[in-house]
C-alpha cells in the first residue's frame, strides 16, 4: 500500500511542476523539499513519549508542506472534523 510519505518521496527529484498557487509554482522537488524541510524541524523538537501533531491551516502552501512534513517525519495519518475536532 502507498503512504502519503510514498507519494512525496516519489517526486523528490522531480523537476516538473507539482504545485501551483496564485502567481507562483513548485516543483516536486522543491515540495519534497519544503516538506522534508519541515520534516527534520519537528524530529529535532520531539519530544520524548507520544508524539502528536496537528496541522490547522488554510488552504496554502504551507499547508501542504505541513501535512508532507508529518508523513516523512512517521506520521500515521488521521481526518478529522466537524464535532470530532
């Protein structure tokens, strides 16, 4: 089965646009890198115990980075909403 890390990893050598948003554009690379980026962030700030995340953000870029970064940093991946949240 593919994971969302899977789909990331896929793409980070790519060149070709991956991401369009406004006037600016990524490509898959650049989103890997981004996301990895971010990824490293949160397994330096680890904290020892549980590790739990949540990424509440509009519908930007570094949303995506975001969600990318917790599935290269091991995320397992969780929707939540309405009266859950």
């Amino acid at each position: 089965m593919q994971t969302v890390a899977d789909i990331f990893l896929a793409r980070r050598a790519d060149p070709n646009p991956a991401l369009y948003f406004e006037e600016r554009h990524w490509s898959g690379a650049e989103v890997f890198g981004e996301c990895a980026a971010r990824a490293a962030y949160l397994l330096a700030e680890r904290p020892a115990g549980a590790f739990h995340g949540g990424v509440l953000l509009d519908n930007t870029p570094a949303h995506l980075f975001w969600l990318g970064a917790c599935a290269l940093a091991g995320g397992k991946g969780c929707s939540a909403t309405g009266a859950v949240i």
